[in-house]
C-alpha cells in the first residue's frame, strides 16, 4: 500500500518517495518483498502522485494498482480485487514502513499457513504506541493466545485500550478469496470517514473465521514513517545499523553518529572513515584507504589504498588505488584519477582521465580533458573547455610538465615531455619534447621605481 498523500508530513512530495537511509521509503519495502517473492507477483497500490511513484520505482518490474481516491487503506485493498483474483494467500505491507526484513515476511506468511487463519497481523510491542492501532486479543491483553478480535485505531480507542502496547504493524496475511468475499462490509463511520483495512479484524471475527497476530522480536523493523521525526528517527536507525554492518566487515568508523552512510554503500576491510563523512548512493570504497572528516562522495568507485583528506567532494567519478586527493579537491561526474595520481587544494575536474602518477596539487580546473601519466599540472592551471557555445577537449601527453598559472586554451594538445613555461596561454598545439612560451618576453626598466619616488617627493 503506497497510495497515501503523507497528510502529516506537510509535504508537496508523497510519503513513500521521501528518502531514509538515502532510498525512497517504498524502495526500501519492494527491495524486501523481492527477496521473498518475485516481481511479477508484487502489486504496488499507487495513488497520490502515481506518475512520480511509479517512476521512481518502475525498474523493480513489479505491478501497479490504481487507487485514484484515498479513502483508507481498506480502500486499498478493495480497488486491488481484481489485481489479486488469481491469488490464494496475499500478504498485504505498508509502504511507509521501511526497516521490515524478508525474514519477517516469510515468518507471518508461515504462521498464516500453519494456523490456517483467515487473517494474520504483525504486531509489536512498542514502549511508546502512540499513533498506531492496538491489537485486542481474544482473552485479554499479552493472552498467550494467537486469536485476536479486533484493531482498534489511536482516534477511536478507549483509555484503557490506549494503555495497550501490543500495536498493529501494518503487515497483514489473508486468504485472499475470503478478503474479497466480506471486504464490502468495511464502512466508513470512524474518526476519518475512511474505510479502515484494520476492521477487517472485527468482520471476520463476526463472520466466526479465524484472526490472529504473530508478534516480531525486533519492535524496530515495523515502525511506520507518519511524520518528519519518525522518519528522522528510521534513517538514524537504518543508517547506524549500516555502520553496525561495515564494523562487522572490518571497516573503522569514528564516531559513526555523525556519519551519513547510504544503504547500498560498500567498504573493504580496514579503511578508515574519520567523523563527519558522506557516502552516498552507489558508492564503493576499496580496502585500506583513509576517508578523512567533511569529505563527501556519491557513486562514486575507489580502489584500495586511497587517501581522501578532509573536505573533498566528488560524484560519479572512478580513483585507482593508492591516489590521494584533497584536502578540497572537487572531482565533479566523469572524473577517473589513476593509480597513485595526486590532486590537491582546491583542483576541481570534470569528465577528465588522469593518468598513474599524475600531479594537480594546487587551484585547478580540469575539465574534458584527457591527461597522461607522470604529467605535473602546476598551480593555477586552467583548461579553458567552453567558448560560450561548444565544449572542447585538452589532451595532454605522458610525462607533460605545465608550469604554473597556464590557460590551455582547447582544442589543443600538449605532446609527450613538453614544458610548457609557466604563466603561458597556449592556443596552439605543442609538440612532444618542445617548450612552449605563450607570454610576453619580460622587460625590465632599471631604476625606473626609485626615479618615480624622487619625482613624487619633489612634488609634495
Ligand atoms: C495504519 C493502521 C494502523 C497501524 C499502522 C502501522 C489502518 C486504518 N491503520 O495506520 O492500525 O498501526 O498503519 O503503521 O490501516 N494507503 C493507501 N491508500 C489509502 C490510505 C493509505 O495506499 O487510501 C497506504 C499509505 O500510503 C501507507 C499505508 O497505506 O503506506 C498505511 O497508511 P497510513 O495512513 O500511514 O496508516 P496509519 O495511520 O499509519
Ligand atoms: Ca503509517
């Protein structure tokens, strides 16, 4: 069920496509389903904003269901008949609750088969149920018994029903047949003029078929995302149980609190991440390497034995073992740094290849631009790659020495084991072992600053 608008949230976007754990919230459910079914026999109920929904999570290959009105999750249900006409056993998950795992799914489809029930709900007991419906169960609160009798939602409960801990999580098992036999008996005369999947509880029990709950060990992995601080708290979970993950792998992470590291993420064994670090998306970090404070990097693919000094920023670009980058460096998509190549302070690049070996240690731009190995960019060199229309490519050879403060003005190639002189404007190509001078011979006027001074004292 994806369909909810997320009224809580106060939110242009839809609940479900609001990220945790750097991943839409329904990404993170589907994902899970995938691994218990496959995605031809998952339907996804989209409504509020369904195009967006869709897209963001159309490469699963599952199914869609339309629920063009939002009027309950029993609605949901109800507008997927047809959808499910040819299953048996429907397993029924939140979209907003995002921390489920596929081996709680198999648990409460299995309980449903072995008790023969009608319906199955996962329940948890929370320390805080606030918000959530409370599962009464057939003789009395914590009965040892399966059998429940009915859901009662926060609006609608009774004091002493608040008091239960024991809450509905969301996660349903039914006979699918059965559902849609008695589901027309749903109404919407509760507190939000919603037809409340939840009821179902009451109407099978009226109906004398069987309701009961299986509850979850870890409480945690059912908590839904109704507003900003849950989710906040959700992405915290998830993503300190992502550092619990890459401890366990052999990786060091200091202070993982204060560390932003996306669920896909990879790390080898003994790479360090200092505090304050960003890994976002794709991003796949080989062994060895030092990721140190304030660097943020996006699918991005490092081999092993890379330095990352504070504050480096990069996204989509590949570095070969044993670089070193920053502190300040700015690798935009498209950048692939060789193995052992350095770049420094301040060296931002784009769509560039740099060669093993090769040196930007200071105040740079590099944009597309294919450099060799063993080249030395001086300080404040620049590839001038757009002439206000069209971009242009620099290649530069092996072995290139370009003095400081340089404009390489593309299209143009520097050959192998050219000097180009610092301070120059190269325009034109350079041939392989040449050196090339692109600035005005210097002149210099002796005497010429103590005459001046002279003149000025003589007029004051
Ligand atoms: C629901 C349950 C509550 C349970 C809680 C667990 C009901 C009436 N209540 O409450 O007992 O404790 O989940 O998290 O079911 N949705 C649709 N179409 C709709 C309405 C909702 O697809 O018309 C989807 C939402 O996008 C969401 C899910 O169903 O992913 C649950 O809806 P939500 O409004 O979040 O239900 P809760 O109030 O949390
Ligand atoms: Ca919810």
């Amino acid at each position: 069920m994806a369909a909810g608008k997320g009224t809580r949230l106060k939110s242009k976007h839809p609940k479900v496509l609001h990220e945790i754990g750097g991943k839409p919230i329904l990404a993170h459910v589907i994902a899970t389903a995938r691994k218990v079914v496959p995605a031809k026999d998952i339907f996804v109920i989209i409504g509020h904003e369904a195009d967006r929904v869709r897209e963001a999570v159309g490469g699963f290959g599952v199914n869609f269901v339309a629920q063009s009105e939002q009027r309950g999750t029993g609605h949901a249900l109800m507008v997927a008949r047809n959808a499910l006409a040819g299953y048996d056993h429907v397993v029924v998950l939140s979209g907003d609750a995002p921390l489920i795992t596929a081996d709680t799914i198999k648990k409460l489809s299995d309980f449903h088969s072995v008790q023969k029930a009608t319906m199955t709900l996962l329940s948890a007991d929370l320390d805080n149920p606030f918000g959530y419906g409370r599962v009464i169960r057939k003789g009395g609160t914590y009965s040892k018994r399966p059998e429940v009798l009915a859901i009662v939602e926060e609006k609608s409960a009774t004091p002493q029903q608040k008091k239960i801990r024991e809450i509905n999580s969301g996660f349903y098992a039914f006979n699918s047949p059965a559902l849609y036999e008695h589901i027309d008996q749903l109404s919407t005369a509760n507190a939000h003029g919603e037809y409340y999947l939840t009821d179902m509880a009451r109407v099978f029990h009226r109906a004398r078929r069987k309701v009961v709950a299986i509850k979850t060990e870890d409480a945690g992995e059912v908590l839904g995302s109704n507003t900003r601080a849950e989710m906040m708290d959700l992405d915290a979970r998830l993503r300190l149980a992502k550092c619990r993950e890459l401890l366990d792998a052999g990786v060091t992470i200091f202070y993982p609190h204060t560390c932003v590291i996306d669920s896909d993420v990879e790390v080898g064994a003994d790479t360090v991440i200092e505090p304050f670090v960003q890994l976002l998306g794709n991003t796949k970090i080989g062994s060895d390497c030092r990721i140190r404070s304030y660097s943020v990097i996006g699918n991005s693919i490092l081999g092993d034995g890379v330095t990352v000094k504070p504050g480096t920023i990069m996204e989509g670009s590949r570095v070969a073992n044993a670089a070193i980058l920053g502190p300040y460096t700015h690798l935009r998509p498209g950048t692939e740094v060789g193995e052992g190549a350095h770049l420094g302070n301040f060296v931002e690049t784009k769509k560039i290849r740099i060669g093993k070996g090769s040196k930007a240690g200071h105040l740079t731009y590099l944009g597309d631009a294919e450099i060799g190995e063993n080249v030395n960019i001086g300080a404040g060199t620049i590839t001038c790659n757009y002439d206000g229309v069209n971009k242009h490519r620099t290649t530069i050879e092996d072995g290139v020495f370009v003095g400081s403060d340089s404009t390489l003005v593309a299209p143009v190639k520097i050959g192998r084991g050219a000097y180009v002189a610092a301070a120059s404007c190269i325009t034109d190509d350079v041939p392989p072992d040449a050196l090339a001078f692109g600035r005005a011979r210097q002149t210099v006027k002796a005497g010429w600053a103590r005459a001046k001074r002279e003149q000025q004292k003589k007029q004051s």
